[in-house]
C-alpha cells in the first residue's frame, strides 16, 4: 500500500483549492485576482505533492520546454491582470505539457464508464481495440 505523507495530503488539498478558484475565476469572466489565486495555488500544491525537485524536472525538460514556456507564460500573463489572453496561453500550454497523458486517461475513463457511446468514444480517442480478433 502506498503511504501518503502530511505535505502530500497538503498539496492535495492546495491543488484543489487551484483548480476551484481558477474554474470559479473564469466562470466569473476571467476575474484576474482568482485566476492568479488558482494558478499559484495549484503550482504550489502540485510542488508539494511531488516535490520541489520534480517539479522543477518536470517543467524543465528539454521536450516539455515548450509546453513549460506557455503554460508559465500564461500564468505570468494572468497575474499582470491579461487573464483572457493569459489563459488562452496558459491552456496550450496545458495540452502541450500533458498531451501524452490524455490518450492513456481516455482509455481510463472508457474502461471504468459502462456506457456504451462513451466508451467506443474513449476507445477511439485512446487508440485501444476492444475486439480480441
């Protein structure tokens, strides 16, 4: 079983938060003072749940420099009050940084939903075959 730390529980709980303000910052019409709230919330907790070495590895490897340069840039963006462009910026960025995960997640999601529309969906998305021939 895998052991969940005190400062991992914490960034759990800080990158909810993030998410939260920053999904209730652009239901707001881009209010910039939540979108910077979101953004730094999410950062941090996201460097308490693996760490602030990871997380520096993470954004700052050669293949992901790119999707690293958006994604802060749009956070940047944000918290100089330009949230709409800041967050067009900020979610390309987004796909970049994490486009390799998204076919394994819609394969996740097409194995545990039973509905049949969704999972042939998420089948196709996932590039996975359900026909054992």
């Amino acid at each position: 079983m895998i052991t969940i730390t005190e400062f991992q529980k914490i960034g759990v709980g800080l990158s909810g938060f993030g998410v939260f303000f920053v999904l209730f910052g652009v239901l707001l019409y881009f209010d910039s003072v939540l979108l910077a709230f979101g953004n730094i919330l999410f950062l941090s907790g996201l460097a308490f749940i693996i760490g602030l070495k990871r997380t520096t590895h993470f954004f700052f490897q050669r293949q992901k420099l790119r999707g690293s340069t958006f994604f802060l840039g749009g956070v940047a963006l944000v918290l100089l009050k330009w949230p709409r462009i800041g967050m067009l910026v900020e979610s390309y960025g987004f796909v970049l940084l994490f486009k390799s995960f998204f076919p394994m997640a819609c394969g996740f999601f097409g194995s545990v939903l039973n509905i049949p529309f969704l999972t042939t969906m998420f089948n196709k998305l996932s590039g996975s075959s359900s026909s054992m021939v």
